[in-house]
C-alpha cells in the first residue's frame, strides 16, 4: 500500500471553502434523518438536547409532586394524602430533582457549550456521551416505573440507615433508589471524564487557561468535583445494596457496623453535589452579565480562583450536615468554620458581577433579570446557610422547614434561575429563534415572585417548630398561615415554569432567522451559524484574548488543514494551547445503546440477585468489545513495515 | 436580647408551645441571642449587597464608546481597593460570627450551677418515646411514654439511645435537637427557665409515622414536680367498679399485656409504652390526639385508622370489651 | 454575522497520534484512575473509621487472614511489572513482535492471580455476613478484583486485536501503552490494600 502525503488528501483551506466545504463537512459530519441516525449518533449537540428535555420533564414530574405535597401541607392534618404516599412522594421528589434534574441538565449544558466556546468539533468522547445518555435515561425510567407500580422508595433522597436497611425497609423500593443512584452516578461520571479531557486537550490554538471562558472553567471544576465525589455515593449505595441483598453488616450496629458511617459516606458525596449544581450557575452568570453589561466580567484571575477555591472547599463541609449525631465539639468547631468560610469567594463573585453591571451599559433584557433574580435570592440563601453553620444555631433549626427554605433559596435562587436566564440566552444558539421578551419579563417577575412567596414563610415555619420530612401537622402551633402562603407561592411559581416553557414552545415554532450572534457577545459559540453546522467550525479558529469576537470583528483568525473526508479535530497543548495532533473522531454507531441495554439489564438484575453481576458482566462486555473493536480505516494510512 | 426575636417575626402567636422563640430554656435563650446577632449582621450584608445592585441598576450610566470589551481590565483597577475592603469586611463578619458561635457554644456547654440534677433516659422507638427517671435508688426509678416533667432551674442530662433507627430528640423552646442512633449514645441537658406546657416533636425522618412523634413536656415548680415524682411512683389503683374490672382483666390477661406494662398488675412487658398513668397524660399515641374520652375510644378501637403503620395492630374489640377497657384505662391517673 | 477567516495557520503536517499526556485517551484513563482511586479512597475510609468502633481488630473471635496467598499474590503482582514496562516501551517504539509476546506474557500472568485471588478469598477467615469487618475486608477484596479482572479482560481483547489487520494501526500502539499504565495503578492499589487486608489486622 503506498502512502500517501497528507497534502494529497482533501483538506479545508483557502482551496477548499465556503458552500462547498460546508457540503463536504456536512457529508462527513452530518446525521441524516431517520431512526437509525436518532439512534446511533454521536453528536454532542443532539445528545445534550436530548438530556435536556429529558431533564425537563423529569423536572415537571417532580415538581408535580412538590404541588401534591404543597396541598396536602396547606392545611393541618390533611388527610389527602396517607402516610406511606406522602413519604413516597418527598423520596421523589428530592430524588428526581437531585440526581435527575439537576446535575444532568448543568452537564447536558456543558455538553453543548463547551466544545462550541473553545472552538473545537466534536467532544472528546463522542460514543461514551451517547452511552451516558441511554444509561441516564434508564436509571430515571426505572425510578419512576418503581413510583407508578407504588414500589417507589419512601426513605427519603438521603436514604439515612438503618431506615433504609433490610429490617426497617422491606422490599425493593430503596433497592431500585440504590440502583437508580448508581446509573445516574455511571452517567455524570462519563460526561465528566469527556469534558475534562475536552477542555484540558482541545482547546483553540491560542486559548490559553487564563483565556478560556468562564463557564469552561467552571465545567472543568464541576467536572473533577463529580470525579471526586460521585464515587462515595456509589460505594456507599453499593454498600446498602448489599447489606439489604447479600447479608454484609457494614451498616448494622448490632455487628459491629455503624448508622454513621452511612452518613459520612453520603455527605461527602451530597455536599460537592450541591456545588455541582450551583457552580454551573455561576459560570451561566457570568457570560449573561458580560454580554448584557458589554464589558467583560471584572476581575478574572479572582473569578477563576472563587470557582477553583469553592470547589476545593466543598470537599470540607459534609459534617455540617451531621451536627445533632453527637460527634465530638471540636471537630464540629471545624466543620463550622470552614462552612462559613465558603461565603468569602461567593462574596467576591457577587462583588465582582455587581461591579460589573455598574462600570458597564447594562440592558437588563431576561437574561439579565435572571441574574438580578439570581442574587437577590441567594445571597439571602447563602445568608441563611452561614446562620446553619453555627453549631448551636444549627441544633435548632438542623431538620426544620427553616432548611428547607434555606436550600431552595441557593438551588432555585443559584441555579435554576441561571439556567433559565441560560436558555433564553442560548436559545437562540440551540434552536435559531428567539425567546418571546415581553413573555419572558412576565415569566421572570412570576416565577420570582412565586418563589418568595412559597419559600419565605418556610423560614417562619421551621422558627415556629415544623420539622422536614412530616405528611401533616397539627393545628395550633401556628403553621397554617406560613403553610397557606407557600403552597399558593408554590402555585404561582409552577405557574412561572409552564410560562417559561409555553415561551419555548411557541418560540420554536418561529423561523430560524436568529442569526450567529444576535446578542453582540464575545465568545467562539457566537461565530457559527445558529443552530450550529454537524461540525461546528468550517475552520478550526485561533484566540489571542478572552474575548475573541469583540477584539476581531473585521475578520477571525483560523487555522487549516484538518481533513473533511473523515472526522478530525484538533489536539492541543494543556497550558499553551499549542497545536499538537490531528485527532480522529468517531463515527456513528449502536454500540453505545447495545452496551446500555446490556449494562441497564445487569443492574436491575442485581437488585434481585447478585448472581446477575457475574451473568451479565459477559453480555457487558462483548457490547464494550465490539464498541471499542477498531473500524478497518476509511482511508489510507501509513503501514508499519 | 430574647425579647427582640418576636419582634423580628411579624406573625402574631408565634410564642407558642413548640416554638424556638420562646427561649423558655437557658440553652433556648441563648440560641434566641445568638440568632439575633447573626440576623442582624447577615441582613446587614444582604442591605450593603441589595444597595450596591441597586444603585448599579439604576445608575445614568455614562455613555462609552460602542465597542464593548475595550480597555476593561484598566477600568477594573479603581475598583481593586473596594474588592479588597469588602472581602476583608466579609472576613472580618464571618470571624465575629465565628467567635459569638464558639462563646454561645462554650456557654450551653457549662452547666448553670445547681445542686440537683436530674437524670431522664429516653429511648425512641417507632413512633414513641419510652421515658426512664433514673435514680440511686432502683425501686425509684420512674417509667413512663411521650411525655417528661421537669422541674423548673434544676437542669436535667438526657441520655438518648435507640431500639430501632434515627431519631432525633428536639424541644424547640428549651434547646436544640440532638439525635438518637441505634448502637451509640448521646446526650443533652435541659435547663428549663419558665414553667408552662411545651410540645417536643421528632426531627429526624423515621418512617412511617415520623409525623405524629411527638412528646408532651411540663415545666412546673420543684413541690409540683415532686408531687408528680410520687403519683408515677405509686402503682396503679385496683378497679373500683365492675366494668373497670371487667377491663382490668382484659388488659392483664389479653393481647395489651403482651406489649404493655402497668405497675401492679400482672401486665409488664417492656415492648410499648408503659400505661400505669396513662390518664394522666396530655395526649395518646406520642401526640397524635389529645387525652379526651372521644380519642381514646378511637384509638383503642382502631389504632391503624388513627395512625396507620404504627405498631399497634387492631385488635377487634368487641363493643362490652372497649367500654370495660376504656373505663379502666380512665382510672390509670 | 460571521467574521470572515483569515487563514494564519496550517495543521496540516500534525501527526495523528502520540504517546503518553499528548494522547486524549491518556487523560481519559487518567480521569479514570482518579474515580476509581476515590472510590478505593472512601472504601479505605470506611475501613479505617469502622476500626475506630472497636475493641480489637479483627474483633474478638476472628483471625487476621492467612497470609499465604495473599503474599504470594503480591509478589507475583510487582513482579508483572517486568513484563509490563518491558511491553510499554516496546509499544512506544512500535515494535509489533515484542509487543504480541508481551501481551501473551501479561495476559498468562493474570491465570495464578486469578487462582491466588480465590485462595485470598477463601483465607480471610471471616464471612462478609459475619459482621461488619468481614464486610468491609470481602468488600475490599472485591473491589480489587473487579478492578483487576476489568484489567484483564483490556488485555486480552488487546492481545488478540495485535494479532489481526488492526495491528498495523497507530493508534494500536498507544492502547497498548496505556493500557501497561493502567496495570500499574492496578497493582500500586492493591499495596495498601495488602497492607489493609495483612497486616493492619496484626498490629
């Protein structure tokens, strides 16, 4: 076979350009139309859609719930819902929202985004992505099967044992909650593997560190703190599984086991999962703030090390949630300290986007209501989370409606509202279309409202003595009027939410014509078409700042040569963003839903018997094999004489 | 100080029975001080915040050039002195709060001077508290369900275990919660200020009936709590009429006496809560409903309805069977 | 509107593959190492804090486990790493025959593990349902092998890919090294645990 000079084969370049590079690219990179593309494909913007309004809707599923609970709790001793229901539909609610909506939709963001704003092609592990899609999917389809049959778990998203044990849960309900955490866990780990590899090794020539966008910096961090926490939730629901299925003790004190070592297992897995969700928030802040303010977020360096020192320090706080188990004070002195502590580099974030908004010509579009929205209520919640972190404080309102206040305030105020601010921001960029304003100031003002009405009187109630976790109350102890006003606030709020998504829907039914950059903003994701192409760049682009497109906006630097009969991207240098390699990139396949289905049956298996982690290991790993099998080459490469 | 949380509250009765703004307990009263503090030094924080948002909103900013980005990272340097003086401010807050919690905790630590102290055991079970009055002397030894007297100034140490799983053991108007584990002990001490009635609920999600596990406190005067020290030493009276001991030997001799214990009768198994002075209490079933005729009969007759998963079973009285019943358990004072 | 290009660059004569840190598969294995090494991280720490909760360790009646097997196990395992930096550089160089026999090497390197591993099992004198430091020494055990036999089970699939058409390929090269990396963390994991499983109960 002779071998050919990589100048002989087609490249993109000054010879080849324009319609018909785009066609060739096209061809290349494309997924046709039809059920075998839908399911074999591999390209990061169409699975992150795909996580998206499945994240949605587990979205609306458990906030259907929080509206049952609400009307059951607007009243003292309801009797619409029993107790095992309602137990039922707080484990769910919590579950959903935690490991189903949540961490998946900031990923399923980051998906999207990152390979776009650093100018790449694809994502570096386009097959894994599509595997972690379908293994996310049926871990929420196995949770919520388990709810409709009335199997759900009822011990509570926590699953504190020995509740949830084999003596004092019979069943299989916390068994499939179990299960459920490991698929979701399998999934968030894949996704954040890809993404750190993509954003350490594929950055645009030019991009150095100090240059990379806020919200990539950002997923690089939520990414190592799911890699460094996600695995001691699946330890320890692996742990409760087999305590529950195959007789282990780790959790039972009568062998020698521990209640507490549960929680510690749990918590420091269930603290960085917090910041796992508000961080993508932030970094959603940022770019909304500069693009709306027209200048760049101040203080950059500060930024990058508020986001780095939150992820550090998050790593050191779960004890916080374990203050009335009786530990020894000193420790706990710690744990209090350091939890307080984190409100420095929120505190210098807030500063830092506030000064911005003064020094800069603020249009305060949705968008950028979101981001009021957003600091106004959590900064009351990070507030109020500094007053949990008192030890003696923390002893009275630890398992109160006050806590509950407390972190819906930082996950909706912290995340959810930068995420809606996100979607109307890059709605334009998924879709082509914009966002109705006039209905997204009103969606803003309801949700907002909304939320203060539900939330606030929490704070009251749990003062006033309400615990969490409670299907009713009784009268008298002056929890009706606080309870009244958060189910009517919760109302309004989900209100707000079926605002937001009419917009979305209306909106997609407009004409694609948003145009590259409808909002003038700097970063690489605005310098393709909207929707973006299959592969995203004609030409691979290179950065000499942090805001590359309002620093070249005569013309943009590029490099070629990357081929367009195959799928290429571009390897880079770590620190210097140097080119380095021309990376093949994988082409559609079915291997990732096979081993899915394969890897799904295993696990549910496993929860009925153990003997099925061996049977299905092989199915497994024939579907890994024939995944990871090398393809014959499309073209011709040289031969190892 | 104490006096000032009210007030922060715009919500009329908010003093009420199972309320932390009562500060009725010397540790109460000091978590009342301390929430104080912090309120006013984070709402301090969020009013600089709102303030600087606001005024950022609503300034006449000057008209710039139209390229955005230009010249940014100049224009950051005037605002490099205020980044560092609010990040020290936010230190300089975090320490003082830090202090006020480590002199607040030291304080709820030591024990106010006294010369008696009581020792109470509880133990939680799903769905009720077994209580033990411990003494030097076991024939003195108090048991009793759901419900503890305390005698006002004496502090009392608690020592909390558990039969089954978590439970957490909170009396919101004297002190903060502390848990009960299965398989380790802790402890907590009340130090009751104020005499009056008080409501403890459980705080920490127990399963089915987690809701309705509740636990009547009474703080009365030292004679008062003595008086009542007697009456639960004494055992239960014979019954004094014929329906009464009709239920009397149904109680001892049929499915209750497999569970149940009432001092000076036959019937002392340690499973259940304890029944000698049932009467006496303010409410059944962990405080699922008040102790009125009407919510006895219900309960004796339908534990499941009332308060459905708990660990009593029904066990299908006949109607002469539930009135002897309920006529002897009324003598239980 | 887009900015038009300006072409400043040519990417042309980049190679397609390297070794080591260049390589984007190397940092997904690496990202590996790292959720693994948490998991075994917070395995460890159960181990440790389960100590704290008792008299004795192992507690009263149990034995520490048999050394034999599991000291046999770990010499074997070090020794592997012969063979295994011997079949890394030999990738590196691209040396397709030194490669084919260094796979055959690793992969029967791994039958006596295996048998070792069955004889570790059945040496810790205690059952994971005993009581909870039984639990927590089979979990440990466990873990290792699945983590070990995933090892495997890449070596042979690479054993036999060296040996079709897919052979003459780059990027066989650098799987192959990197999956002599990977059986280094296989075994740097498994000191501690040794130590955890050996010799911690006979202190």
């Amino acid at each position: 076979m002779s071998v050919m000079s990589g100048k002989e084969l087609p490249r993109d370049g000054r010879d080849l350009e324009g319609t018909e590079l785009h066609e060739r690219l096209e061809k290349t990179w494309g997924t046709p139309p039809g059920l075998w593309a839908w399911i074999s494909t591999v390209d990061h913007k169409r699975i992150s859609k795909r996580y998206i309004v499945t994240a949605l809707i587990f979205m609306l599923l458990g906030g259907i719930l929080s509206l049952v609970m609400r009307v059951q709790l607007a009243t003292p001793e309801s009797g619409l819902i029993t107790p095992d229901r309602y137990n039922q539909l707080f484990t769910m609610h919590g579950t959903t929202m935690m490991f189903l909506f949540a961490v998946p939709v900031m990923e399923a963001m980051a998906v999207f985004l990152v390979p776009l704003m650093i100018g790449t092609r694809a994502i570096s592990f386009p097959r894994l992505n599509a595997f972690s899609y379908w293994i996310y999917l049926a871990g929420g389809v196995l949770l919520w099967v388990a709810f409709i049959l009335n199997i759900g778990p009822d011990a509570g998203w926590f699953a504190y044992v020995p509740l949830s044990g084999p003596e004092y849960s019979p069943g299989k309900r916390t068994d499939i909650w179990a299960q459920m955490v490991t698929f979701t866990e399998v999934a968030a780990l894949a996704v954040s593997v890809e993404l750190v590899a993509t954003i350490l090794k594929q950055r645009a020539p030019g991009m150095t560190l100090s240059r990379m966008p806020l919200f990539v910096w950002v997923s690089l961090v939520t990414s190592f703190m799911v890699i460094f926490s996600m695995p001691s939730v699946a330890l320890t629901s692996g742990f409760l599984l087999s305590d529950r299925l195959v007789g282990t003790q780790f959790f039972n004190p009568y062998e020698h086991g521990d209640a507490l070592l549960w929680q510690h297992l749990f918590w420091f897995f269930g603290h960085p999962e917090v910041y796992i969700i508000f961080l993508p928030g932030v970094g959603f802040v940022s770019h909304i703030v500069e693009t709306f303010c027209r200048r760049s977020v101040l203080f950059y360096p500060a930024m990058v090390l508020a986001v780095v020192s939150i992820g550090l320090l998050a790593f050191g706080l779960w004890v916080h949630h374990m203050f009335a188990t009786g530990l020894p004070r000193l420790g706990y002195a710690f744990y209090t300290a350091a939890s307080m502590a984190v409100a420095i580099p929120s505190g210098v974030q807030v500063f830092c986007w506030i000064a911005t908004m003064w020094d800069g010509r603020p249009r305060f579009d949705t968008p950028l209501l979101y981001v009021v929205g957003f600091i106004f209520t959590f900064v009351i919640g990070g507030l109020t989370g500094v007053m949990l972190a008192s030890v003696p404080l923390d002893l009275q309102l630890h398992d109160t409606y006050f806590v509950v206040a407390h972190f819906h305030y930082v996950l909706i105020g912290g995340a959810v509202f930068p995420l809606l601010g996100a979607f109307t921001y890059w709605f334009p960029k998924f879709t082509g279309r914009m966002m109705s304003e006039r209905m997204g100031k009103w969606t803003f003002w309801t949700l907002f409202l909304g939320f203060q009405l539900a939330f606030a009187p929490m704070h009251w109630s749990g003062i006033l003595g309400m615990p969490r976790r409670v299907y009713t109350y009784p009268a008298g102890l002056g929890l009706e009027q606080t309870n009244m006003l958060s189910t009517v606030g919760a109302f309004a709020f989900a209100a707000g939410l079926f605002m937001f998504l009419e917009n979305a829907a209306v909106s997609l039914r407009r004409r694609a014509n948003a145009g590259s950059n409808p909002w003038d903003a700097s970063g690489l994701e605005w310098a393709v078409s909207s929707p973006p192409a299959s592969y995203n760049f004609a030409h691979i682009p290179v950065v000499s700042s942090r805001t590359p497109l309002w620093d070249n906006r005569d013309h943009l630097p590029v490099m070629t040569g990357l081929r367009v009969d195959d799928r290429e991207l571009l390897i880079t240098t770590v620190m210097e963003a140097k080119p380095d390699l021309r990376e093949p990139s994988p082409v559609p396949t079915a291997w990732p839903l096979i081993a899915a289905i394969a890897t799904t049956a295993m696990f549910i298996a496993s929860i009925f018997t153990p003997w099925a982690v061996v049977v299905g290991a092989v199915p497994t790993a024939a579907a890994l094999i024939a995944w990871f099998w090398p393809k014959g080459p499309e073209t011709p490469e040289p031969v190892i004489q | 100080m104490r006096r000032a949380l009210p007030l922060l509250l715009p919500l009329a009765g908010c003093d009420t029975v199972q309320s932390m703004t009562g500060g009725d307990g010397r540790q109460g009263a000091l978590f009342n001080d301390l929430f104080v503090i912090f309120a006013i030094v984070t709402l301090v924080m969020l009013a600089l915040v709102l303030t600087g948002l606001i005024a950022s909103i609503f300034r006449r900013h000057p008209a710039k050039s139209s390229v955005p980005g230009e010249n940014d990272e100049a224009r950051d340097a005037p605002f490099r002195p205020l980044l560092i003086g609010w990040v020290a401010l936010i230190a300089t807050g975090l320490l003082f709060l830090t202090t006020a919690t480590y002199l607040t905790d030291r304080a709820m630590q030591a024990r106010a001077p006294a010369n008696r102290l009581l020792e109470i055991e509880i133990t939680a079970n799903q769905w009720w508290w077994d209580i033990r009055y411990k003494s030097s002397k076991p024939w003195q030894t108090i048991r009793t369900a759901n419900e503890i007297h305390l005698p006002v100034g004496i502090p009392a140490r608690i020592t909390l275990k558990s039969n089954d799983v978590i439970h957490s053991f909170w009396v919101p108007n004297l002190a903060g919660k502390q848990d009960l584990i299965p398989g380790r002990r802790t402890d907590t001490v009340l130090e009751p200020k104020r005499i009056g009635v008080y409501r403890s609920q459980c705080a920490e999600f127990c399963g089915a009936q987690h809701a309705h596990m509740a636990l009547d406190v009474t703080v009365e005067s030292w004679a008062d709590f003595n008086a009542w020290r007697v009456r639960q030493l004494t055992p239960a009276p014979a019954p004094a009429t014929p329906l009464a001991l009709a239920g009397y030997n149904y109680v001892t001799t049929r499915e209750c006496a497999s569970c149940h214990a009432i001092a000076g009768t036959p019937a002392s198994a340690q499973v259940a809560p304890d029944l000698t002075h049932l009467a006496s209490r303010r409410s059944i079933a962990a405080g699922t409903f008040p102790m009125t005729r009407g919510h006895l009969y219900a309960w004796i007759a339908d534990p499941q309805g009332a308060k459905p998963g708990n660990n009593m079973p029904v066990v299908g009285l006949e109607p002469n069977e539930l009135h002897s019943v309920i006529a002897y358990l009324e003598t239980l004072k | 509107m887009i900015p038009p290009p300006k072409f400043v660059g040519d990417l042309t004569d980049l190679p397609t593959h390297a070794f080591g840190h260049r390589s984007l598969t190397w940092w997904g294995v690496v990202a590996f190492f790292m959720i693994e090494g948490a998991a075994f991280a917070m395995a460890f720490a159960a181990y440790f804090f389960l100590i704290t909760g008792e008299q004795s360790w192992p507690p009263a009646p149990y034995r520490p486990p048999d050394l034999l097997a599991g000291t046999l196990f770990t010499l074997i395992m070090l020794a592997s790493e012969i063979p295994n930096t011997r079949l890394k550089r030999a990738a590196e160089k691209k040396d397709l025959r030194s490669v084919r026999i260094g796979l055959l090497i690793m992969t029967a390197v791994c039958i006596p593990l295996f048998v070792l591993r069955g004889f570790e099992f059945a040496s810790l004198n205690v059952w994971w349902t005993d009581n909870a430091y039984g639990s927590i020494m089979w979990a440990l055990l466990f873990l290792h092998l699945t983590h070990f036999a995933t090892d495997f089970v890449d070596t042979v699939v690479l054993a036999c890919l060296v040996n079709t058409r897919h052979a003459a390929e780059d990027r066989r090269m650098v799987d192959v090294a990197e999956n002599a990396m990977y059986w280094r963390f296989v075994w740097l994991l498994w000191l501690p645990i040794y130590f955890m499983l050996y010799w911690i109960p006979r202190l």
